[in-house]
C-alpha cells in the first residue's frame, strides 16, 4: 500500500503564482488594448486654441452612457477666458435624447482646478440634469496639463484624460503632465486593489478545494 502525499503549501504557492501570472497577462493585454482617447480642440474668438481636450469616459446617469468621438465642442458651448474655462460636449443618441457634459476649471494664483462636472439629457418637452462638485477634484500648475486613469467624478466616470484648459498659456500645447494623486480617483484604485486581492483569495481557496478532493481520490485509489 502506497499513499501519496502533497504539500499544501506547494499547492497554495503554485495556484498563487498561477493567479497572479494570469491576473498579470489580463491587465498587460487590456492596458495595451486600450485604445487612445478622443481629442477635441476649442479656439477662442481669436481663433487662438484655449483648450486641449482628450478622454475616455461613460456617464452613469439611469444607464451607462459612452460619450463618443462624435460629441462636437465649440466656443459657442463654453468658456474659455484666463480665469474661468467651461468645456462642453454635445451629442445626440439613438435613444432620441440629446446629451451635454460640462467640465469646468478655475484658475487661482499659478494653478488651476476641477471645480465641477455636469450635464444634461433632453428630448422633446423631457428634460433633466445633474451636477457633480467636490473640493477634492484634482488641480494643476497654470501652463501644465492634468492627466490622470480611473477618476470618478460621482455620475462620470473617467477611464482615462488629458485635459489642458488656459492653453492660451501653455503655447496652444499641451503642457508638462500632473498626474492625479488624490480626489475622488483614489477611491477607484483602492476599490479595484480590494477587489483584486479578494479574487485571488477566493479562486485560490476554490483550486485548493479541488486540489484536496483529487488528493483524496488519489489516494483511496493507491489504497484499492
């Protein structure tokens, strides 16, 4: 009679490693997929650029709505002054609805900031909107553009942006980059560590389960 036995912690090591590889090769293969973001332009009445404009990003308002490469961005829609620059979208869908989204920056001293995303949906007499503030929304240095992945700001939700508001005073370019460090984006990466962790746990635990159901069929095997 000969009976078979396996480490468990062999087993554990092995599906960890496992998991990790796997987890590993998704996300290289989905950051690598991710295509480049829409890029809009706004001139002021000068016909000088005063905002550089690129994301990807879906309003979750009643349901997800991606806003599109189409949405159009005009001077006549927003602002664009050295104090106070309104950028706004406009699209129409195949639900009948026409959508907007605002995104405004103030400028204060040598930095800018995020001050408030809102918007609307309209069609025929229907009519609503929505707005979303938070005194953590990231900001910049006047001249630099602000760039960040995964920001939420409560009903949009941003996957990835490149904004550069006040560009008249960057040279009608995109300045140096600053990233997003705090605000409403960090919940999504904490969110998202948590849920990894707990998705390696579990699928580890669930392989270690079978792993000791085949052990134990292996072994009463041997033993017949």
């Amino acid at each position: 009679m000969t009976t078979i036995m396996i480490s468990k912690n062999m087993y554990f090591t092995a599906v960890l490693i496992t998991v990790l590889s796997t987890l590993n090769l998704s996300c290289t293969v989905a950051l690598a997929s991710s295509p480049d973001p829409p890029q809009w332009t706004v001139r002021d009445d000068n016909n000088k650029i005063c905002m550089l404009m690129a994301m990807n990003a879906t309003i979750q308002y009643g349901r997800e709505i991606l806003i599109p490469s189409s949405a159009t961005a005009s001077r006549q829609t927003g602002s664009c002054d050295s104090k106070m620059a309104l950028f706004t979208l406009e699209w129409p869908s195949e639900d009948g609805y026409t959508y907007k989204m605002t995104t405004a920056f103030k400028a204060e001293g040598n930095s800018y900031k995020m001050v408030e995303v809102n918007g609307t949906a309209s069609r025929g007499f229907s009519f609503s909107s929505w707005s979303d503030k938070d005194s953590s929304f990231p900001s910049a240095s006047i001249g630099n553009s602000m760039t960040c992945q995964l920001f939420d700001s409560g009903t949009v939700y941003f996957t990835e942006y490149k904004f550069q508001p006040f560009a008249q005073l960057s040279k009608e370019q995109y300045g140096k980059a600053e990233a997003c460090s705090f605000g409403s984006g960090l919940w999504v990466y904490v969110v998202f560590v948590a849920i990894v962790i707990i998705a390696i746990a579990v699928v580890a635990a669930i392989v270690l389960v079978i792993v000791k159901v085949v052990k134990s069929k292996r072994r009463y095997s041997v033993m017949q």
